[in-house]
C-alpha cells in the first residue's frame, strides 16, 4: 500500500515505479484519466514534460510517431473507470487471453475508487481482502494507492510530512506486507517516504524515519534527493 494525502503524487509514484521495474503489469485507473496517464508515462520516457508531450502529439507526423516509440517496450496495460470486482475479473482474464500469463504487477489507484468503498469501513475491509485473494491467486504483487487524512491536526501543522499510521484512512494498513507512507513538499519538491509497516524489516509507524527522493511532477520524475533534473 501506498497512502498520503490527497495531491502528494500517489500516483505518479506508482506509475514511476511500475515502469522503471517494467515487470508485466495491469494498471486499473480510477483515479487518472487516460490523458494524464499517457502523457505521465510519455514524460517519463521523452524527458518532456506534459505541455511538451502534448505538442508533440498535435504536431503529429515524425514528432509523434517518435513519442509514440518511446513508449512501445513498456509491459503496461491499462484498464481505466470505476473499479468493480466483476471489472477486475474480465480485465485479469482478458490479460491472460492475451498474454497467456497472468501480469505480474496489479495496481490499484485507488482503494477508495472501488464500488462501494468511497467511505465505508466493512466494503474497503472486504476489498482488501479480495486484494489479498487476488494476489494468492495470481502470484501478482498487488500495489494499492490509498488516501491519508488531510483534517488531523498534523496535516495542519506539517502537512509535508509523511502520515503517520493512525492517519490512514480507516486504519486499512493491516493487510499489506509492506505500507509506505508519501508527501511532497511543493515548494523544495523533497518527495518523502516513510515505511509504516514491514512484515520482514525496519518499520515506523510514527513516519518519522524517511527517505528522501527529488520529484518534479511535470517530468513525473523521481530522482535521488540533491540531484537536479536534467530536462529537455
């Protein structure tokens, strides 16, 4: 699970890491629109940023047939809507009619976009369960986006500052094996993680132990923290 507050680039870092690991992976999207998502994964592998991305693509011809190349050894698929478990069903078996193989990555973006479980504690305990069958099932390592509280006194006073445990959302940090906790800070772009829970490893639920990258989000970029970017 990775959870933050609304706006710290949850899912930019999700996409980032799905495809700099570019194992087989089935993105499902509630969250994005295909727009933002494609002209994210474009970003990342053009080194333009959006506004740069999409002028390639209404120039058309060789500039975006080049944006288009760039794209083309990427294992993502996306499937983009409202998340329901039937959805999910078809969107996993049309990935093994196509593939012959079941994808190795599921993302969820996010737990809240499920059917159902925009707030109600029991639905978002079932869907999690479901994650953690799914995952059996599969052998996929399921990645979940998920939202912190953005009204706790700390997202007042700090609100750069990773979320601590307790912050998250009706408390659904019990069933991943790893939670990771996000924040960005807009001004410095110091982009911070925090691990709330490991089951075989450091942890800290407080989320005062982290660890620092550089992200830009026009480049949907994330980058070792102290480096500058090198953009096009």
């Amino acid at each position: 699970m990775v959870a933050g507050r609304s706006g710290t680039q949850k899912s930019g870092f999700a996409l980032w890491w799905t495809c700099q690991m570019n194992l087989p992976t089935l993105y499902l999207s509630a969250d994005m629109s295909p727009f933002t998502a494609s002209a994210r994964v474009a970003s990342m592998m053009t080194g333009l940023n959006t506004d740069g991305v999409e002028s390639q693509m209404l120039l058309g011809g060789e500039a975006r047939a080049s944006t288009l190349e760039s794209m083309k050894d990427l294992n993502l698929t996306f499937s983009f809507g409202p998340i329901t478990w039937p959805g999910v069903d078809a969107e996993i078996e049309a990935y093994v009619e196509l593939h012959n193989a079941y994808p190795e990555i599921i993302v969820i973006d996010n737990l809240m976009d499920i059917a159902g479980a925009a707030s109600d504690y029991a639905i978002q305990m079932d869907a999690m369960q479901n994650i953690t069958d799914m995952s059996r099932m599969t052998g996929a390592t399921n990645l979940v986006m998920h939202h912190s509280s953005d009204k706790s006194w700390d997202a007042r006073t700090d609100p750069w500052a990773p979320p601590s445990r307790d912050q998250i959302k009706n408390g659904m940090s019990e069933k991943p094996d790893l939670t990771l906790s996000v924040a960005l800070n807009p001004r410095s772009h110091e982009f911070r993680i925090a691990i709330l829970k490991q089951r075989m490893g450091f942890s800290d639920p407080t989320a005062s132990s982290y660890a620092s990258l550089r992200c830009d989000p026009e480049w949907t970029r994330f980058e070792p923290w102290g480096q500058t970017l090198t953009t096009i």
